[in-house]
C-alpha cells in the first residue's frame, strides 16, 4: 500500500474510460485526480450518461463509438466498466487495436475468454489488468500481513457474508457479481485456489438469475470457506470470520475497526491421564490495528499506470483474474448440479 500510495510516474498515461453506469463513472473520478492519468476520452452507449459525465468534466471528449477510441492513436490504455457480457469483445477489440486494458471484474465471461485475452496481451506486450480492487484496500492487506506472518497460527476455516438488498443484474448471477470480491481476496490471502467447490443458488426474484448463493471452497491443507452472496438481504454485510488455531480475526468493511483481532482459541493439551481429554478455552484481548485511510480504488489504478509505465505484473495481475474465473465456473457449474462438488485444476497438483 505504501509503496503504490508514494508511486511517482516518469509519464501521464492517456486513458479512455468505457461504460459509465453505476460504477465507471468512480473510475473517471479517481483517474481524473491521479498525477499518473490523463483521462482523454469516455464512451458509453447511452447519450444521458454522457451528458451526465459532462457537465463534471467539460474538458473531457465524449463519444458513444467505441471504435473511435480504438482509432485514436493518442489513447494509450481503455478502462472498460461495462456488463460482463461485453468485457471479451471490447477487452479483445482494444488489446488488438494495441491498446493496454483495464477491465471490470471479472475478467471475461469464461476461463477460455480469458486465456485468450491474455495470450493476445501476451503476444501484443501489453498490460491487461483485471479490477480486483479489493487487493488494495488497507484492511486486506492488514488480514493478509496477519495471515502470512504466522500470528494467527494454522488457518481453520473462513466464513464470509457479502449480502445486501440490490443491486439485482440483468444479465449476471449473483455469483458473477459479488463472488470476484470474496474469491480473489481469499486468493490474495491464500496464495492458492481451492481444490473443490460446491454451492447452491436460488433464483428468488427474476427467473433464471440466481440472486443467493451459498459457496463452500476446499484447500488442500484442509482449510474450508464458506462464501454467502446475496442481493437479497435486509441489512448490508461485508463481514469475514478467519478462524486460526492461535488467533481469530474479523474483517468488517462497512465498520470504522474494519479489523479486529481476537487473541481466543482453544488448546487441546495433551491428556494427563489416558483418554482424559480436557480443553482449555481462551479468550485474551482484542486488537483493532491502525489502518491507513487510503481509497483502494486509487492504489488499483495507480498500479495499472505504473504496469504499464514500469513494464511490470500489476497486484490485480490477469493471472488473478484467470484464477478468480476458475472459482467462479467451478461454483457455477456445481450450482447447475444442484449443489454437487467439482474439482478445479488444482485438485490435480
Ligand atoms: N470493482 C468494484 O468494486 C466494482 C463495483 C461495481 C461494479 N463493478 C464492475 O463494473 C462493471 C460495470 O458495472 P455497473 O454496475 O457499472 O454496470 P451498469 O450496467 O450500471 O453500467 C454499464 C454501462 O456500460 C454501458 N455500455 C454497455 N455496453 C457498452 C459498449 N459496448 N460501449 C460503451 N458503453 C457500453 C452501458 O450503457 C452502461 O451505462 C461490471 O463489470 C461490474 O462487475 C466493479
């Protein structure tokens, strides 16, 4: 976080942003202010969302044709914030008009997309970055510093909640939506992916697009996570439970003590007498580290200048993005079995 936050280019990064629904339009906001960016054009299909991102910034070129972007030979890098449906096709357009690209998560709609994605970034040397923007934010990297230095003890199991009521996607399962977050974040705390996946869904709402979904991720050193998602909740909750065998901790991104340490456990001594097995529970203090007030989305795309200015992998690197993809297929397909478990790739390493 340090290092990205005191990031200081040698080159302003031209930069056209795509789609500014809901969630671009935070995207033109943070590049617009980055020392590292020059955000010289915006596309959207939509004439009022054009308008819309105008009148805040007069200055910048607005166009509803997107392959007059991929024309324009001063546009450097596309940041592209449409539905999922369309990240291959525009994400492919650009590499392939040479351009670097920023694409929303996830990456694609499939694991093929994207290993075609990045095997044309691959032959065009171009940065192709997926927006994992919760590998930037402060209070993960505070769980991840605790997880790798050990003080938590072996890892258990983790339990996380990302439910809220809305915002229901047309033409994505909640899955698709919600998962990425849940699913590279324990990537970047793990360093591994799981061996097996199983879930459920229902389709309350709208038919055919599951707006609950109840996952179960194995490791191969036994760890289990348990990943809720929903649309449909009464409350807002962005909370994780890591249960260590020295430590425990509570992640909660909606509180101002976004993480908690909780130095509780229980031992399991050896018995005095044979088969006397007596356990001793322990709860000890809770600790709420400092956590540095930076905006995540602000450390992600700084990172992506800095990718492609540096010629070097950025955090949220496209080989997360596969990674998150796999998990998202093996949910899906054993959601589409009912809830059956399905090996990943990993299961065979
Ligand atoms: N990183 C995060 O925390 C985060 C948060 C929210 C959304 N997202 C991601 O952002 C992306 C967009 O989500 P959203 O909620 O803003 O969607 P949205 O539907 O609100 O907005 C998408 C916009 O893209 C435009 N669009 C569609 N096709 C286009 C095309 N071919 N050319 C130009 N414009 C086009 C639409 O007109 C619309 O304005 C998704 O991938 C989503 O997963 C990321």
């Amino acid at each position: 976080v340090a290092s990205l936050n005191g990031y200081r280019p040698s080159k302003l990064v031209r930069i056209g942003v795509v789609g500014l629904g809901y969630w671009g339009p935070n995207l033109v906001r943070v590049l617009h202010e980055l020392e590292c960016a020059d955000v010289v054009a915006v596309c959207d299909l939509e004439g009022a969302a054009l308008t819309k991102i105008g009148r805040r910034y007069p200055a910048i070129r607005r166009t509803s044709d997107f392959e007059e972007l991929l024309r324009d030979g001063s546009v450097d890098a596309l940041v592209i914030a449409t539905p999922v449906g369309t990240h291959f096709e525009l994400a492919r357009a650009a590499l392939e008009a040479g351009k670097h690209v920023f694409v929303e998560k996830p990456m694609a709609g499939s694991v093929a997309e994207a290993e075609t994605l990045i095997a044309i970034a691959e032959d065009c040397g171009l940065t192709l970055m997926p927006g994992h923007t919760f590998l930037y934010s402060p209070p993960v990297n505070a769980v991840r510093d605790l997880i790798r230095s050990g003080e938590l003890g072996e890892i258990y199991f983790i339990s996380t909640s990302r439910v809220n009521l809305g915002l229901h996607q047309p033409d994505a399962s909640v899955i698709w939506d919600l998962g990425p977050h849940d699913f590279s974040i324990l990537h970047y705390w793990l360093d591994e992916s799981p061996v097996q996946v199983s879930a459920v869904t229902r389709c309350c709402v709208m038919p055919g697009i599951p707006d609950v979904a109840f996952v179960n991720l194995e490791y191969a050193g036994g760890m289990i996570a348990h990943v809720e998602l929903s649309w449909l909740a009464p409350s807002k909750l962005r909370r994780t439970a890591i249960c260590g065998s020295r430590k425990m901790v509570v992640y909660d991104d909606t509180s101002n003590e976004p993480v908690r340490v909780f130095d509780s456990g229980v031992d399991l001594p050896d018995p005095a007498d044979f088969g006397q097995y007596k356990l001793s529970y322990r709860t000890g203090g809770i600790l709420s580290p400092a956590i540095p007030p930076v905006e995540p989305l602000s450390l992600e795309l700084r990172d992506f200048c800095r990718a492609l200015i540096d010629r070097v992998t950025p955090r949220s690197s496209s080989a997360v993005g596969l990674e998150v993809l796999a998990m998202l297929a093996a949910a899906a397909e054993s959601a589409e079995l009912g809830g059956q478990v399905v090996l990943t790739s990993a299961s065979a390493s």
